[in-house]
C-alpha cells in the first residue's frame, strides 16, 4: 500500500512497523510488539536520533508557536511510555 504523505505519527509507525493496521479498534488493547515500537521510537526522537515535528529546544518565552510543538511539553508523556511502557494515543 503506497503511503499519500511523507509524514506519519509515532501510533501509525508503530503499528506499521509490528504488521498491524492502526485504524482497527481493539478490546485487548495494544499487542506487546506495537508497544515496543512506540518505546523504541519515543527514545529515539527524544534522543534526537530521528527526525520529528517537535522543537528540541527550550520554548522561548516570547514564542507564538504553541507549547504542544516543543518536546519539553510532552516530556513525561515520553518518559512514561519509555519507562513503564504506558503510551496515550493523543498525547
């Protein structure tokens, strides 16, 4: 299946990369593959080793860009999913 966009989000990829389709609903929650995927991602884009949306720098406090696009705004969101394993589908 040929992608429509050059830009996916860490749910997709995650998914795609484990063979599973993002857009199912599921009663089980995520499988232990996709899980892993969403770490192994996360890390990587908070290590800055992959390419993202996000500013890796300190928002500015004059800034008109909303907090939502620095990566310090998501922090523990990552370090949850990093660490525990826990990932929110809209964070």
């Amino acid at each position: 299946m040929p992608l429509t966009n050059d830009m996916l989000c860490v749910w997709e990829l995650g998914h795609r990369l484990a063979g599973e389709n993002p857009y199912r609903w599921r009663l089980k929650g995520v499988k232990p593959a996709v899980r892993d995927n969403f770490r192994l991602l996360l890390n990587e884009i908070h290590a800055g080793h992959l390419e993202s949306s996000l500013f890796m720098e300190k928002r500015p406090h004059d800034s008109h860009i909303p907090s939502t696009m620095y990566i310090r705004h998501h922090l523990d969101s990552i370090e949850d999913c990093v660490r525990h394993g826990l990932y929110k589908k809209r964070s």
